[in-house]
C-alpha cells in the first residue's frame, strides 16, 4: 500500500512539550500556573460543588477519590501530548482559585483549544483573563503552536468577556454544538492566531 506524502510538514512535532517537564508559568501580578498536584484534589471537588460549575460543565465531581484520578490523568497526559492542563494559584499562599488548559492539541497541525474555570472566591479578580494571557503566549510564542481556539456558550457572557479581553476573536456561532444538562448550546468560537 503506498503512502501519500504530505506537501507541508508538522507545525510541530512530537515530543515538543513532552522532552521537557511541564514548565511554571508566573503571571507576574500574584498568580501562578502550576502543574496540579494530588493535593489539589480536594480544592478541586470543593470549586466543582458550585452550581455555576454545574452550569457550564459537562462533569460533576462525586468524590475526592474522583477528583484524585482527573489530576492523576491530567499529569498523565503532558506526557502523552493530549491535552495540558494547570492549576492557577495565589502566588504566596497557594490558594487555588482556577484552572487553564490547552486541549485537543494536534502537534501537527500546531492547534489548541483554550480552556479555563475560576473558583468562586476568584471571579471578579480577572483570574482567568490574567491566566489565558499568560498560557497563550507561551503557546503562541514560547512553544510555536499557530491557532488556539477558545469555545463558550452563547449564554455565557462572562466567558465571553474573558475570550475577548484576551484577544481571541469572534469567528462565528456553532449552532447546537454542545449538550449541557439542561440541553443543547449555541457555542461561540473565537480564535488567536500567532502574529496577532
């Protein structure tokens, strides 16, 4: 069987994030994107009880124990190239007060999704807006990945701030594209691409 050759190359290929430990990120005004740990699984659960949480999330968290395996899996998958997954923290103390992600990632076609959530002590505090800043640009600059896009509800507007805020553009509506539990979601797109 003959394979047909490709006319472009990976944008990047792999073992670009995976040769190296998952880096800390300082945000540089109090916050700081770290790789989760165990112990952070029951400040996990904790964030997962609030009903805001119920509303835009596909996943409930029943346990601790529960919570223990996700951080286990999302260390995991650094290394697998999946999907990489920080926890976001006070600085000096260490609180948790979110999370950023970069998932679906294709190496190849050097493409992310963004995604991120905000305990409910942090919102307000331009939590998340600080933490996407900061992930895309190493994305973007530091590691070379071309697109990041970033998903939300129509309904979510203050998801939609944070797409804005942090310079990823509307590209369009995905009618129906997602179930929630209280039925299917329109879903904004926006999108960053590197040069912009």
């Amino acid at each position: 069987m003959r394979v047909m050759p490709y006319l472009t190359g990976p944008v990047l290929t792999p073992g670009t994030l995976s040769r190296t430990p998952q880096p800390t990120l300082p945000t540089g005004d109090g916050l700081l994107l770290r790789p989760w740990r165990p112990e952070d699984a029951p400040a996990v659960h904790a964030a997962f009880q609030d009903p805001v949480m119920h509303q835009w999330h596909a996943r409930a968290a029943d346990s601790v124990d529960e919570v223990g395996g996700w951080i286990e899996e999302w260390r995991k998958a650094w290394g697998e190239e999946r999907t990489a997954q920080w926890a976001v923290v006070d600085v000096d103390t260490d609180l948790l007060l979110g999370r950023v992600a970069l998932r679906e990632i294709r190496l190849d076609d050097g493409q992310a999704e963004m995604a991120y959530w905000t305990t409910t002590g942090a919102r307000g505090r331009g939590v998340a807006a600080r933490a996407t800043v900061v992930l895309s640009r190493w994305a973007l600059d530091a590691v070379g990945f071309h697109r990041l896009e970033l998903m939300h509800a129509v309904r979510n507007e203050a998801s939609c701030r944070v797409a804005t805020k942090t310079g990823f553009v509307l590209e369009g509506t995905k009618r129906s594209a997602v179930l929630h539990p209280d039925g299917w979601h329109d879903m904004h797109l926006h999108a960053r691409v590197r040069g912009d």
